[in-house]
C-alpha cells in the first residue's frame, strides 16, 4: 500500500499540481505506471473499490505509451505519414485523452478518501468493486467519445485547409467545431474545478488525522 500511494502522489504531481507535463514527469509517470500494474497482479494486494480505481489511472498511460512510441519511430526511422495532419491530431488527443481520464480518476480516489474517513459506514455500500469499475468504465467511455469528437473537428479543419468543403459538409463542420471548441472550454473550467476540489478534500483529510 506504500508504494501504491507513492504513485498516487506522483500521479497528483503529474497531473493535479504541473502546470504541463514535461519530459521528467511522463517517464516517471509511465515507469510508475507499469510498476503498479506489476504490483496489483500479486496476490499481496486485496481486491477493494481503490485498487480497481488505481488499476484503470495505470492503465491511462497506455495511451501516453503509444503517443510517445509513435513519435519515436517515426523521428528514429524517418518513417513517412500518409496523413501528418491526422496522425499528429490523433498523438495529440490520445495524450489530452490520458490527461482527462486520469484527472477524472485521481478526484475519484479523493473522493472515496474522504468518503473513508468522514463516512466510514454509512459509505460503506457506495465503495464496492463493481461500483469502481463502472465508475471507471464510464469515465473511458465519456472520454473516448470527447476524444473522437475532438479527432473528427481537427480532421475537418485539416480537410477545410487543402480543399474546400462542399455544402453538404458544411453543416457538419460548424456543429463539430463548435461542440469541440465548447467541450474543450468545459474541460479546462472542469480541470481547475478538480483541482480546487482535491486540494479541499486532502486538506480536510489532513486536519481530520491531526486533531485525531
């Protein structure tokens, strides 16, 4: 449980205290990653709402992994892209996808956190297993449909850019630049809003353990 919760402070850095994630970060972030997916196969580590919760944030960085490796071989390789235009949009919100869901993620551990020592009991029905898992299913199935939302907005700014669009795409352009331009100023006022939220929580749960 000690090295779980070193990773959930790494990951609280990475993600709820930087500003941006650099270099640094994502290579801790990611060996930190695999070795909590390492960990949560052995049998030392019970079964309980916070470890499935844990296991899906680990499982996010997979998307970072397959970004990263990406722009590795093609720099490496000078492999050529049929569609630089798409491939670097589709790298780029697999990495915001893994920003999004592990946010997401880490206010659900806060939340179970100060439902744990606040409401012990009478909470006691609400952290089960098959609740986290739901929780976390939701959570990659509303951040995927964000994700392809924002993929098919910049291949058509992409498409609009080298030929023009053609009446019977036009509609279909405007709702989908103006949903992805919505949707991402929702998700920044959502970032700052789970930040200021976990920052509450861990300080109740601070002085709650203290006057303890």
């Amino acid at each position: 449980m000690k090295d779980l919760r070193r990773y959930l402070v790494l990951k609280y850095i990475q993600y709820l205290v930087l500003s941006s994630s650099n270099a640094i970060s994502t290579f801790l972030g990611l060996l930190g990653s695999l070795y909590t997916i390492i960990l949560l196969q052995s049998a030392k580590v019970s079964s309980k709402s916070t470890a499935v919760l844990i296991s899906s944030l680990a499982k996010a960085d997979i998307l970072v992994s397959v970004s990263v490796l990406s722009q590795m071989v093609v720099w490496t390789f000078d492999v050529g892209i049929s569609s630089t235009a798409f491939t670097s949009a589709l790298l780029q919100n697999l990495l915001t996808a893994n920003v999004h869901i592990s946010c997401l993620l880490l206010s659900c551990v806060a939340f179970e956190a100060y439902l744990i020592t606040f409401f012990p009991t009478e909470s006691r029905h609400l952290r089960t297993v098959k609740n986290a898992r739901l929780t976390s299913r939701i959570i990659w199935i509303l951040v995927t449909a964000e994700c392809a939302l924002f993929q098919t907005d910049d291949l058509l700014k992409a498409s609009s850019t080298s030929a023009p669009i053609h009446s019977p795409c036009i509609l279909l352009f405007h709702f989908s630049s103006m949903a992805a331009a919505l949707l991402r100023s929702l998700s920044y006022f959502l970032g700052i809003l789970l930040r200021i939220v976990n920052v509450y929580i861990y300080y109740k749960i601070f002085f709650s353990m203290s006057n303890r």
